[in-house]
C-alpha cells in the first residue's frame, strides 16, 4: 500500500486517513479472497441420512467419487447422497469411517475430498451431464472456466498494485496511488465476476441434475468471503483514487497561488 508521501507541502490529513482505510481494506479483501479460493465450501449439499445412503450403495459411492474417470454426473450424485462440498479446487463427500458392504451403518464419519484437476477444470461440460453424445454445453463450459481464472486474476491485480503502492512510497510520490487504485477497482470486478459465473454455473447445473427430494443445498462460507471481498476492493479503490486527485488538484491550487 502507498505511503504517506509529501509534495511539497504537508498532505493533509484527511488525505493520509483515506490512504490507511484503503490499504487496511485491501489487506482484509486479500485475506478473504485468498481464504476463499483456498477452502471447499463454496456449496453444500445436506443430505437427511448421509450413512444410510452410503450403506445401501456400499463402498462404490466412494470408488466413483475418488476415480479419475469420474464424470460431472458420477460425483454430483455423490455429493447429493453424502453431504458434498464444493469448493474452486476440490470436491468432498462425508462417508463412514467403515464403509465396507459388510459392515453395518456407523454414525463415526469422515470427510474425504479429491482435488480438481487442471484436466478437470478446462473440461467440457455436456448438454446432458454424464452423457459425451449429447453435445457441449458452452455456457456451463466457459463459466466453470471463468470462475477457475477470475479469483488468480483479481489476487494478481491487487499484488500489482501493492507494488505500485511501494514504488509510490519509494518515490514519495502520492499520484501512483491512482493506478493502484484503478487496479483494485478492475480486481473487484473481477471478484464480481467470480461471484457471477458460480451462481450461474450452479443454477445451470441444478437444472440439469434437479436436486432430490430429501436433500437442501445452499451457498457456504467460503462463497461468502468472496461476496464480501469484491466491495472491499471497490471502496478501497475509491478511497485511492478520491485521496489521489483531490490532493492532485489542491497541491496544484497551492501551486499557483504561491507563484501568484
């Protein structure tokens, strides 16, 4: 985050506040943003008997959910049946600790996950899930595309303009704030973006693959924390910009009185 630089003169405080607020705002969007990529609950499905479901299919639920050749269909099913999560990178079920057909039910369970991979994230996603003969479905592609890139770009956004920040510093230079300031605006439409393009692909999706009868899905916390990132970087970006100009224009005014 810039400095407090000086030009000439003593910056005026309200200037300097403005500059604390915007760089407090955009280490909290960038803890956020990094806590929301890094975690798995983008989504979850809760499902009334998670147990009795996986008993009854036995241990093949998870030999599915877990195979590389598992398809869109194969473990959305899953996480239907076994209180899934969703996140960016992986997907997770809560199975039994036991789950072997010849045992019986436990209520002890356990949380595995298996990650996306770079294969998975760029993949196609069909008209029909699960079925490679009904066609590319182009906008549940791109969308799932877009919200694998958007949370890289709006993080490497916002480090460039800490950067910049530093460089304003360096320079004890407050104008370099403004580019800061337009970089933090363009990362949190990018964050919009992100929040966008998940809540559409899972509209999508849930038109496709219906959720049953006994199961309730909603947003998790992880959905939330990019939620909230994206205004705290429109407001710091504000905040960088609004300390920028108006500075600009009274140390010009300044300027000109003292030569007049």
């Amino acid at each position: 985050c810039p400095c407090v630089p000086t030009q000439g003169a003593m910056m005026d405080n309200r200037f300097a506040t403005a500059l604390v607020i915007a760089c407090v705002l955009s280490l909290i969007s960038t803890i956020y943003m990094a806590a929301s990529i890094g975690t798995d609950f983008w989504y979850e499905y809760h499902t009334l008997s998670p147990a009795e479901n996986v008993s009854e299919a036995g241990r093949s639920i998870w030999e599915e959910f877990v195979s590389k050749d598992a398809d869109e269909k194969t473990y959305t099913d899953a996480l239907f049946r076994c209180n899934g999560t969703v996140g960016l990178w992986r997907r997770c079920i809560t199975v039994p600790k036991n789950s072997h057909w010849y045992s019986p039910p436990e209520t002890d369970m356990t949380t595995n996950c298996i990650s996306f991979s770079l294969s998975d994230q760029f993949a196609e996603k069909y008209i029909e899930p699960g079925n490679h003969n009904s066609g590319t479905d182009l906008n549940r592609t791109y969308l799932w595309r877009l919200q694998f890139l958007l949370p890289f770009v709006s993080i490497g956004l916002m480090c460039f303009g800490a950067l910049i920040g530093l460089c304003a510093c360096a320079c004890r230079s407050l104008y370099p704030a403004i580019a800061t300031g337009v970089l933090h605006f363009l990362a949190g439409l990018c964050t919009l973006g992100l929040v966008g393009c998940y809540v559409a692909g899972i509209e999508l999706l849930h038109r496709k693959l219906p959720l049953p009868e006994d199961v309730k899905g909603e947003f998790g916390w992880s959905f939330c924390l990019a939620c909230v990132s994206a205004p705290l970087q429109f407001m710091a970006a504000a905040l960088f910009i609004w300390a920028a100009r108006t500075n600009r224009k009274e140390f010009t005014l300044l300027k000109a009185y003292r030569v007049a």
